[in-house]
C-alpha cells in the first residue's frame, strides 16, 4: 500500500501485526498483539549514512544506520534508524545523504524479544513507553533503556514501506491520537502494554453486581478458580478449608482468598464511588448502563497507577493500589477534575463502547495524569526544609517536572494556532497578568499547570489571550505619556 503521512504528525502507539502468546485477564491463554512506537517525519534531512556489518551464524549481515537532522524538522536532538542495506529504502537513505535531499521517513520503536544486557524474556504485556524508559513526557526517552530493550527501524521512505515494517499500518489513521496506549483498533481491547481480541475482554452488558464482580476478578484474580497468572506476588496457594481474614495490609488470606478487608479492597470500592460521584455530576444516570460505573473505575485506577509509577520514576516496577500514594493519586484526579474547567469530565465521555466516547475519555486521561504527576511531586518539593531562595529574598519555586513543564509550553508556543516559537517576550504580560512574574522559575506549579492545560485544549484562545494582554500594557503605558503631553 501506498504510504502518505500528515504534514504535521505526532508520534503515536500502534501494535505489531503479528501477535504473541500471553497469559490474558483471566490467566488463559490470548493472542496479544505488543504496542509499537510510530513516528512520521516530513522533509527531514539525513545527516549521516553508516553500513555495519555484523557477523551471524547465517553469515555477515549488513546494516544501515541512519542519523536524521533533528533542526530540520523542528526537534532538537538527532534522532536514528536502521534499515536492512542493500534495499530500495537504503538506497532512498543513502543518496538522500549524498545529495543533501529530504525525505518522507516513518520509523518504529519496537521491543527485542530479549533484553540485550540480560537475556531476559520481554513480555508482550510490557508497555513500549516502559521499555524506552518513559517518565511523564512521552517524547522523552531514556536512550540507555531503550537500547537495552528496543529496536529503531525505518519501516518507510518517500512512501514505499519497507520489510522492517512490524505493525499495521492500515490501523495507522484510527491510532494517531493514541499517545499513552490506551487505543485499540476495531475488534480489540487493551490489555497491558497490547491489544487482544475483544472477545477475551469483559462485555461489561450486566448487571452491576455482575459487573463489579467482573471487575474483581480482573484486578485480582478469580476468588474460585487457580491463582490467574497477572496476581501479584506473594499470594499464598489455595486450599478449600477457609482461613481467618488476614491484616488489612495483607492483600491475601492465607488460604489464598482475596482479603475484602485489606487496603487494596477499600482502594477499588473508594474508585468505584469516585466513578459513581462523577458520573451523577454530568447528569447521566449510573444505573441506566451498569457497565459506565466499571469502565470509568478501570480507568481512574490506571490513571492513578502511571501516576504512582511517576512520581516514584519506576520504569520497571508494578503499581500497588493499596499503597496510600495510590489513594493520593485517585484524590489529585479528584481534586483536578472539579477544579480546573479544562479537565472536567463530560456526559459525552461516559459511554462505554462508543468510538467518540472512547476517544474523549483518553485524551482527557492522558491531560488528568499530565497534571496530576506533577502536582503530586510539587507535594515532596513543598516538603523539603532547604527551599532555594533567590537574591531578593523570595523562594524560588521551580516546576516540577521542569523538562515537562517547559517543554509543553514551549511545544504550545509552536502550536500552529500559537507561531510564537522564539518570541517568549510575546507572552510576557500574560503571563505576569495571570501569575504575577513572567519568569517561569517563579510561578508555582500548583497555578502553572491547570492554566497549561487550559491553553493546550484551545490554543488559539491562548494566542486571543496574549495579544490582549499585550495590548493592554501597550495602553497602560501609552496613557501617562499622553497625559504628560
């Protein structure tokens, strides 16, 4: 198929063509198909063109390594590929190299079966954004993890895809908004860092008895049947004589039943009651479709998993709900959802299975964690007892986050609808309107980040509201000289 990309393409989440075996929500067996990290440039120049050999059992294997010219397409660091040399799109790479020509290039982060330094099996379920070492910002990689577990190839040139191609690219345009992995094309469901067929996932169309027992069973594994293989360690085995309830920090009782007196039990009826809450807010009746309570419970408690995951940088590691950062988490979702208009929850968004629903619900995920990892490490900030103060006395409040903070800021600044990239000065009075100092240092991150998220949802309002403040200085100063005239 022919390839054409947007002009302006973001990277998204897509999932390899060919699916593996893993163990799915019940410990059975499914076909998951593991995420893919796809991004699509336009016109980008090739700075350097290097051919490795590499000697294998089958004899030497040739390889092309590319370095894209990161200036030319608006980033800032100088990004890599590797194509099989020798082949049409190598051929495309290396006379673009020669002859300083751009080109149309879609590459793909896509995990080894083995980490390189270990050994060790990757699973299919592990998230792609976790194997490249992501912390908040998605465009952020850590290149020494990402080494370690992945592989970039250059899966199309000036249009042709290549053999190194490992996802769909048919399923391309319903995925370009999914950032986060949150997305599945048509007939599948998320499951971890995949997708698998929808028939394995839970419908959701009963009754909400049924439906939190549905959803029980999915956290924690079947309370009748063996231990599923995604419950977390320490379980003890099963045995048909009952045990007395264990402590409520023990997940499990000893006889290998679900503790519904443990922290981890008060977490999951705590969501459920937030999803409840939020859902009669936007005036939709929680009762008229069992299934809106569960799915936007299931998806609070993933939002407040990566959140927790965040703020304590573990890129390998599993969320425990019942840890008191976790309930944190969920109350900081709370918190910002009925604070902060920009990030409320809508009745368009409560549908269950809806495509626009579905969509909504993401996209307002993904801007809920953004805010909240770094409103809950503003939390230890505030907690240390040497807060840096600056020359006039006054403490100086850095954002948390900072590359995450000023980086989105400044990608808004480059927003189409903005074009102040390199004119900070533009925004000055705003910014000193609305926070009282242009200095980003200076602004606390508590305010800084729910007006961000304003601006990001419409950012041509953000430029409106710019140039009004300009002008609004640009009067206040003209005045005194024209009453002085």
């Amino acid at each position: 198929m022919a390839y054409e990309p947007p002009a302006k393409g973001r990277p998204f989440i897509a999932y390899e063509k060919k699916a593996r075996a893993a163990a799915g929500p019940d410990g059975q067996t499914v076909r998951a198909r593991p995420s893919v990290y796809v991004r699509e440039h336009v016109g980008v120049k090739v700075s350097a063109y290097k051919v490795k050999t590499k000697a294998t059992d089958d004899g030497p294997f040739r390889t092309g390594r590319v370095t894209f010219d990161a200036e030319s397409v608006g980033l800032e660091h100088d990004f890599h590929g590797s194509v099989q040399a020798d082949s049409k799109a190598a051929e495309l790479l290396a006379e673009a190299f020669k002859n300083d020509l751009p080109v149309t290039v879609a590459i793909e982060t896509t995990r080894r079966y083995k980490q390189n330094d270990s050994g060790e099996m990757i699973s299919p379920l592990t998230p792609i954004h976790e194997l490249r070492g992501i912390v908040g910002d998605s465009t952020r990689a850590n290149a020494e993890i990402t080494n370690r577990n992945c592989r970039n190839l250059v899966v199309a040139v000036n249009g042709v895809f290549t053999d190194e191609l490992v996802s769909d690219p048919e399923e391309w345009e319903s995925l370009r908004e999914n950032r986060d992995g949150s997305l599945a094309p048509d007939g599948y469901a998320v499951f971890g860092g995949a997708i698998i067929p929808a028939a394995n996932a839970s419908s959701g169309n009963v009754d909400v008895s049924q439906q939190i027992r549905n959803e029980l069973k999915k956290f924690f594994g079947s309370s009748t049947t063996a231990p599923a293989a995604s419950a977390r360690p320490g379980r003890p085995a099963q045995r048909a004589a009952h045990a007395a309830e264990a402590k409520p920090w023990e997940d499990w009782n000893t006889d290998g039943r679900f503790n519904h007196g443990s922290y981890r039990a008060t977490a999951i009826r705590e969501t459920y009651a937030q999803a409840h809450q939020m859902i009669t807010s936007v005036g939709v009746d929680p009762y008229t479709d069992p299934a809106v309570v569960g799915t936007l419970a299931e998806l609070i408690l993933g939002m407040a998993d990566r959140i927790q995951l965040g703020v304590y940088r573990k890129t390998d590691g599993s969320a425990i709900r019942s840890d008191r950062s976790h309930h944190e988490a969920r109350a900081w979702i709370d918190f910002v959802v009925s604070h902060q208009p920009a990030l409320a929850y809508t009745a368009e968004m409560t549908d269950p299975v809806s495509a626009e629903a579905v969509l909504a619900r993401n996209a307002w995920a993904s801007k809920v964690i953004a805010t909240v990892g770094p409103l809950m490490d503003t939390v230890a900030r505030v907690a240390e007892t040497d807060r840096a103060v600056g020359p006039d006395g006054i403490p100086v409040v850095h954002p948390v986050l900072k590359s995450d903070a000023f980086d989105r800021f400044k990608i808004l600044m480059g927003h189409k609808d903005v074009g102040l990239a390199g004119w900070p000065d533009r925004v000055f009075p705003l910014l000193t309107d609305r926070f009282g100092t242009h200095e980003l240092d200076r602004i606390e991150v508590a305010h800084f980040l729910p007006a961000l998220a304003e601006w990001e949802a419409d950012p041509a309002a953000f430029l409106a509201a710019a140039r009004a403040s300009a002008a609004a200085r640009q009067t206040a100063e003209a005045e005194p000289a024209a009453t002085a005239a």
